[in-house]
C-alpha cells in the first residue's frame, strides 16, 4: 500500500460501442451494441444507451435484441480497435514505464515510477492530463481511478464512469469497502460469493469482522488468507510492465450443432490452421496442443497434449489435435470448438533441434502427459462466423467499412436478398450520411479501410 495515490487505473467507456458511434454520426446518442449477430452470439459491448434498455456484455445477443429491438447491431472490427487502444497505451507509455495492460481497453499505469506523481494533487492533475489526451487523440472518453492500490484504483475507475475521475485517498480504504458486496473483490465470483452468503457473509465489512481464521477455514489457506487481507485494504501488488502471453487460441461456436464426425474434424484442422496463423504472427511456437469441446448440454471438455519440443507447425498441430478429438464423445452434437497451443517459446520446433545436434522432427509430436491447459483466445471467436475460403457470394457484414466509388466512404447497415444497403458518412462528418442500397455484387463497392477517428 502506498501513502500517495499514484497507482491508476484507465477503462474506456463502453469502448467498441463508442468506437463505433464516434466512426458512425449517425449512431451517436442511440443504443448500439457490438457483438457475435449469430443465434449463438454474445454482446461484447453494449453503449450507455443501450444499457438503459438493460442490455449488458456477455448476455445472449437474442435477449438483448428483445430488451432493445431498435438498436443498431454491429459485428466487431477487432483490428479498428487495436489500433485505437495503441494509440491510448502510447500515451499511458509517456506517463510511466510501469503500464500493465489488462485488455484493448484497461491498463494500470505505475505514475511514481514516471515520476509524474507523488501525492493527491499532482497525481490527480497527471489523471486529469491523461483524459484530455485521449479525447484529443482518439475522440473516446475514458474514466480514471487514482488509488494506493491496484485493488482500490479499479474500484474508483468503476465508481468514475462514465468519463469521469475518482481519486480514493490512501487510508480511507476500510471505510469504502465496509459496506460494498463481497463480490467487489478480485476473485469472488459467484460461486465464492454464495458460499460466504451461506456463511451470513454479504459485506466487506463482514469478511473483515469474521476473521482470517474462519475465512481460512471456509476457503483454504491461499485464498481465505489473500480475501482477509483485501477485506482489510491492503493489496501490495506492483504494476507489473510486462504480461508475456501463455497461450495462443482459436473457438468457434457454431449456429447449429454439429454431429457428423467428418465435419467435426474438419472444423477443428480449421481451427488449428488459424491457430497457427496466430502463433506465428505473434512470432511464437509452443509445447502444449489444447482442444476444447463444448457439448450440446453446455459441458465443455478440454484435453490436451505435449509435445516434446516447441512447433508452430500446422501439420503437427493438426495431427495433435486430430489425436486429442479421437479421444472426445461428441453423441449429441457440439456447438463450440476451440483450439489452442500454450507452453509458448520464442524460437521453432526446427530450431530446438538444430541447436540439439539432433534430427528428431520426425517424432516431435509424440504424446507426453497430458495435463489440461486452458484456452483463452479473444472476441473472434463470439460469433462463431469466419469468411470461408474459396470463391463465394460477397458478403456484407452490418458495420463493415466500404468504399464506393462514386459516393465514396460508407459502412453496412444490412444486406440481404441480394441487396445490401450502405450508409456514406465519415468519423468528420457534421450530420448522419446519406443511405444507399446496391446489388451485393456491384463492382463499384468493394470493401475499405477503417478511417481515423480525429483528423
């Protein structure tokens, strides 16, 4: 815990809504909600506008079409919104070398050790600083929490929305957590939160008065310990400048449940051909092959094997995943598969062996003990949906950057029936743009490039 409150905290405001709606005139002021449009999709983000209808991230797309039916529904431009969030860690980089990204749009900044902030006052002027940048950069607001802690620097970026500040003066922790839910802790979920229910414990306040002992007693050493201590405030961990990622992975989930085992399988080759795409863009290879298998009574079984040495070999991976599914009841359909490769390294399966003296690439991918490994991939997955490969019928997803060229810029706003129906406005644009709608196959109308937010 620190005396000053020089740990921050930064969360974009419903970022890829807001994205969104600063791209798009005519979305700004009306619900927007960005996410998997699928039967099986989830809403990834959903505006301030869109939540006063209830909709909220991770519910069923088909429930929030229901709670908001006149909300405009986007698919995700993952690569829009790494851009923007580049933009915003550049500026988080010149605050400090301390900054600890948690996604595209969280990040905790360390202000001391960038020597921009020593108490309330400075430390509150370098939040108020940080703000402005970003708006004047990308357009988007973001809220800020100032704390002596990360556990407490979150808490106030939450208490700071929508585009605001909290500053949380070291001290006064207790006596802010005192009456919060149990649930405002990192690392109570649901399931932790109804056993400390069930104990008659809903408060912080309560947690603290319990004791660590009992709380011990009823979650184990490790966490009981580590609850009892938050209870009380403290919450020493550093902002940590690099988070190296331990995996790489791929899932789709599909509109109808599969049942052929040929297609199965050829679902998941697919999968880990995309996989290793991705491993290698990232400039990894990896040990550890991980499938994971949703059934259609939504259990989920993952299984995995390693190798004996790194590979970000697609036919390796794809024998290793073809071995795994072998091994999976899949009587009743499955509605996810996901592939992943953990265990990363930063050279190849090839030079491992080099460097050996050996000539075993031949039977690198012989199984070891398996030990389950989850796969954690990103959003992609939500909708379950990828351009298939091969010549087919264009096809314009809603929100979609096009270009036409006569009416120039424009996005999707649906298509269907051959037809698909654009809207030509620009992030600059003063007023909503003019709706056109032509054959999905016009050659005029090709597919474009986001445009930036500020000019």
């Amino acid at each position: 815990m620190r005396a000053a409150p020089t740990i921050l905290h930064l969360d974009m405001d419903a970022f890829f809504a807001a994205a969104e709606q600063a791209a798009k005139p005519s979305l700004r002021g009306k619900p927007v909600v960005v996410g998997g449009l699928g039967p099986r999709g989830v809403v990834a983000t959903a505006s301030y506008e869109a939540r006063r209808f209830g909709v909220h991230s991770a519910m069923p797309m088909g429930q929030a079409r229901r709670l908001a039916p006149n909300a405009a529904y986007l698919l995700p431009r993952f690569a829009f919104y790494r851009s923007i969030s580049e933009q915003v860690m550049e500026l988080l980089g010149r605050l400090s070398p301390l900054v600890e990204p948690l996604s595209l749009d969280e990040a905790f900044v360390d202000l001391e050790a960038g020597d921009v902030a020593h108490d309330s006052a400075s430390a509150r002027a370098a939040g108020e600083r940080l703000r402005a940048d970003i708006l004047a950069t990308t357009g988007l607001t973001g809220s800020v929490g100032l704390a002596g802690s990360k556990m407490i620097a979150k808490i106030a970026s939450e208490e700071a929305k929508p585009n605001g500040l909290v500053l949380i003066e070291p001290g006064t922790e207790r006596e802010l957590l005192g009456p919060r839910s149990v649930r405002i802790l990192p690392g109570v979920g649901p399931a932790t939160g109804e056993h400390l229910r069930r104990a008659g414990m809903t408060t912080v306040s309560d947690l603290a008065e319990a004791g660590e002992d009992e709380l011990v007693r009823l979650l184990g050493r490790a966490h009981g310990a580590s609850l009892y201590r938050m209870a009380q405030g403290y919450d020493d961990r550093p902002v940590v400048a690099e988070r190296d990622a331990k995996s790489v992975s791929v899932e789709d989930t599909f509109d109808v449940d599969l049942h052929d085992r040929v297609r199965i399988r050829v679902e998941v080759e697919r999968l880990a051909d995309r996989c290793v795409g991705r491993l290698r863009a990232s400039g990894h290879s990896g040990r550890t092959i991980v499938l994971k298998v949703r059934r259609y009574d939504f259990s989920t079984l993952t299984r995995s094997e390693t190798l004996r040495g790194p590979t970000d070999d697609p036919g390796v991976v794809r024998e290793a995943v073809g071995r795994l599914l072998e091994a999976v009841d899949t009587t009743g359909g499955v509605r996810l598969l996901g592939v992943g490769v953990s265990g990363l390294a930063d050279y190849t399966q090839e030079d491992l062996f080099a460097q050996a003296g050996a000539e075993e690439s031949a039977t690198a991918a012989s199984p070891a003990t398996e030990a389950p490994v989850a796969a954690s991939g990103d959003a992609e997955g939500t909708d379950g949906r990828e351009e298939p490969s091969g010549p087919v019928e264009r096809h314009w997803a809603p929100g979609r950057d096009v270009r036409h060229a006569v009416y120039g810029a424009g996005w999707v706003q649906g298509s269907g029936v051959g037809r698909v129906t654009v809207r030509f406005e620009e992030p600059g644009s003063a007023a909503p743009g003019r709706v056109r709608t032509f054959a999905v196959d016009d050659p005029e109308l090709v597919e474009g490039e986001p445009l930036p937010l500020v000019g």
